[in-house]
C-alpha cells in the first residue's frame, strides 16, 4: 500500500452534523474511504446552531476552548470540539468550530427565519477560512495536504500563498480545492476584498470581475491541484461558456491542474441487499423482490399495483439546474400516459405550488413530498421502475448513482457526471436512456421510448436493471485516485 497522508478535509457541511445536499454526505464518506487506505484524514466544519451534542457524542477539547482569531482588526472567540464519524470498520475524526459571532443560528448557509442567504456570508466564510489556518499551530497536527470543497473553503489556498505565506506552521503544506458546483462562487462586492488582509497585488493577477470579489475564482487561482466531481463535467467547464459560469479563463490557464474524479456513495448506506430501512432487501438475481417494494410503495400513497404499469420517481432540489423546467414543461403530456409517477423535493417556490397544484389536478396518478426526506429516497429508490434526471448542468449527481445500485433506470440528460456513468439502453451494457438536448420535447421522447421497452420486452428491461447493479459506485475507487494525487503533490514539495 502507497504511505498514507496527513489530510484536512476542510468542508462547509457534513452529514450528520449538517446537510443541504449531496456535499454532506461526500464530506462523511470520502474521508473515512481514505482512511481505510491507510491515511489520517481529519475533518472540520462550522457547527451551525445547536446540536444534540450528546447523541451526535460531541465533545469539549481544553486546549481548543475559548481561542482568538483576529478579524478586521477585532478578536472573536471561538471553541473546536470533537466527534468522530463512523462507517462499518472505518472512523473519521471530526472538528467542529463553535462560535456565537458568525455561526449561532441554524441556518448554514440560509437564515431559516427569514428564508434568504444570510448578509454576512462572506464574513462568516472568511472567519472560517481563517480560523482552519490559525488552530494548525494549537493542533500540534500539520497536513501533508489541505482538501477544501468549493467557495466556502476556497479562500484557503490564496490566504496561505499570501497573508500566511511566512508562517512556519503552514510552510509546505499543499492544497486541493474540489468544485462541487461551479455554479456557486461566493461572489461578494470589492469592499470584502480589503477584509482579507490579502495584498492588493491579488486583485490584478486574479481578475476578478469589475466591482466584484469572488471566493471561488481566488480558490481556483491559488489551489495547487483543482478537483471535480466527474471527468466530463471537468471536460465541460473548461472547454465551454454555458458550463464555465464565468470561470472559462482561469480554469484555461490551469487546465493541467484540474481533473475530473468521480463521486461515489456510501455502500453502508446505500445497498439493496443490506439496506435497513427498506421492507424487502434483493440483489441483482432477486429482482421480483424490487416488485415487492413497489408494491409497498404504492401502497403508502394509495395507488394501485397495476401489471406493466411504470412508477416513474422524481427525487431532486426544485430547482432549474436539475432540469426542472423541463418537467414542468411536459408534466400534462407524462400525465396523458399510463404511468404513476412520485416527486420528492424541495426547492424554489414557483415549482412548489406548480407541483401542489398539479397534485390536485393528477391525485390517482401524481404523488408529491415537498420536503427533504431521507426514508422515503430509499423507498422511492428501491420501489420505483424509472427515475428522472434532465439537469441542464450536472457535476456529477448522487442520485442517480443510488438508482443505478438500486436497479431503477435512469433517464437522464447526457451530460456531466450522467454521461460519466449512464450508458444508453441501445448498446450491449445499456444500464438507462440518454437525451443530448436540454428540450421538452426529446425529454418526453426518451421517457416514453423507456415506458414502450418496460411494457413490451420485460426480459431487455431486465437486463438493464442488471447491468446498472453491476457498477461498483464505491468510495475505494474515488479516494484511491485522490491518494494518487496526494502523492502527486506531497512529493513536489
């Protein structure tokens, strides 16, 4: 086995101290995937509001209580406490950063009272930033390697190649920066810029926008190695305007620097054969056992089980990027056919009431849960046939990766991390249904081409499920790839 690597995962949320989405759970599962290879990955994170400290065994550290960091020229007070997360035989130290000033509330990066981005965030960020930097000193701990994940951590490597440049306790120490979403930046006005401490030099070699400071652009800049989540997303955002979100010119200019690494999921969490939380467990060879769990899942919303009739799942965030436009765009015509057809999700408020209201409309047929419900994702992933996935954009997606596992088909748009993973049904390993353009119109195609073949040829449909529960989507092949990098790194030092 390869040496292993001192690593700080440095991340803005983290299952199950905080989730908004797939980020979380990456957060709780890479590291522990890279531990069981043999590194010492540490985690840490802002801890939002109050937990139940003593079911999540969060614990106080003497040491790290009631530190100082310096902030616009005023002291704030902040604690780190521990916790450690663990998988079946592998655990993950993690770090919680306590502080009333910027992380008091709830809300991690939405103030739930008033349900908008809270004003300060770039405030609460940069303390973040600064405050993974400054413990390195009291942790008695240096990292081969600094891993952040996207803009909220990305001031990182632009702080230590210039306010922290001289410090001896972070001398040497490379950085990753990994882009969930290239969509999200941290884009703040100018004036944040002098909050730094950064010398002005950085405003001219980075180009930013004018007016503008942006997080993530100084993290793409600075970072020794960038990551994302799946090699046709990396092929994307550095070759094309509409993916690059503004980003085209840097992400050109360290082109050698970014590559594309695969997301994977949690097989302690989610596997068929094992999972707990679903009525009936199966494998690829049990197939009729999936049937069982579709029943049960019709019968939680009162439908009926009916013979050769599609249950078409939904489970997303309501929100243009996963494509949703297009569903709005065809939902009467999906309706005129014979399907059943569930929407788990939460997201902008005009396709909240446009979903609620179409319920209404479609009640024996349409089902829809605005919430985030972790439960019921695994019985729509276990119980349903199909599941949709037109995102105009798509780093890599989980979701899909979940109903690959769990045998439901994916009908997807062929781009990003679902191009990397979903091969369409015309070719011998088909696992699922691609469609090229972002269109109402060949998005409704491909999904009644899927319904014809699950009505008409059972033994092909089959042989879809099978090869879709054959992929191995687990984290030992991603976090062997970043080891590569690691070391990559470590030994141009």
């Amino acid at each position: 086995m390869a040496k292993g690597y001192n690593v700080l995962f440095v991340t803005s949320e983290v299952f199950p101290y905080s989730k908004t989405g797939g980020l979380a759970d990456i957060s709780n599962s890479l590291p522990q995937a890279m531990n069981a290879l043999g590194n010492e990955v540490r985690i840490i994170t802002p801890k939002y509001g109050p937990l139940d400290e003593r079911r999540l065994q969060i614990h106080e550290i003497k040491r790290l209580k009631d530190l100082n960091v310096n902030l616009l020229g005023k002291n704030y007070k902040f604690s780190i406490k521990s916790s450690f997360i663990h998988g079946k035989n592998t655990k993950a130290q993690m770090y919680l950063l306590e502080n009333n000033d910027f992380f008091k509330n709830k809300g991690i990066y939405i103030n739930s009272r008033t349900k908008k981005d809270f004003d300060n965030n770039d405030d609460r960020f940069l303390f973040f930033c600064k405050t993974v930097i400054e413990i390195l000193e009291v942790l008695q701990w240096k990292p081969d390697v600094i891993h952040c994940n996207d803009w909220q951590t990305a001031l990182i490597p632009a702080l230590l190649k210039t306010v922290y440049k001289d410090n001896q306790h972070t001398k040497g120490i490379k950085t990753v920066l990994t882009v969930h979403n290239l969509g999200y930046q941290g884009d703040f006005p100018i004036s944040t810029f002098a909050k730094t401490g950064m010398p002005e030099k950085v405003l001219t070699d980075v180009g930013f926008a004018k007016g503008r400071f942006n997080y993530l652009r100084a993290g793409l800049y600075y970072a020794d190695k960038i990551t994302t989540v799946s090699e046709q997303y990396a092929e994307e955002i550095r070759s094309s305007k509409e993916y690059s979100f503004g980003m085209e010119d840097v992400l050109s200019k360290r082109k050698k620097d970014l590559t594309g690494i695969l997301n994977g999921i949690d097989r302690n969490v989610w596997n068929p054969n094992t999972d707990k939380t679903i009525i009936y467990r199966y494998t690829s060879q049990e197939i009729p056992l999936k049937w069982e769990n579709k029943r049960e899942l019709l019968k939680k919303f009162n439908f009926e089980m009916k013979e050769g009739v599609p249950l078409i799942g939904v489970i997303t965030r309501l929100v243009e990027s996963k494509g949703f436009e297009l569903i709005k765009k065809i939902l009467p015509d999906l309706m005129k056919e014979d399907i059943q057809l569930i929407v788990l999700g939460t997201g902008e408020e005009e396709y909240q009431k446009f979903l609620l209201q179409a319920k209404k409309k479609y009640a024996n047929k349409l089902a829809v849960v605005i919430e985030f419900n972790e439960e019921l994702a695994h019985y729509i992933q276990a119980g349903c046939d199909m599941i949709l996935a037109p995102s105009k954009y798509e780093p890599c997606g989980l979701t899909h990766l979940y109903s690959l596992t769990y045998g439901t088909v994916p009908i997807a748009r062929n781009t990003g991390g679902l191009a990397d993973t979903i091969t369409d049904y015309k070719k011998s390993d088909g696992n699922g249904f691609l469609f090229n353009k972002f269109d109402g119109k060949e998005f409704l195609t491909t999904i009644q081409t899927a319904i014809s073949l699950f009505k008409k040829n059972r033994q092909k449909w089959n042989q879809l499920i099978r090869s879709g529960m054959a992929l191995d989507f687990s984290w030992k092949v991603s976090a062997t790839k970043y080891m590569s990098m690691y070391k990559t790194l470590t030994s141009s030092k």
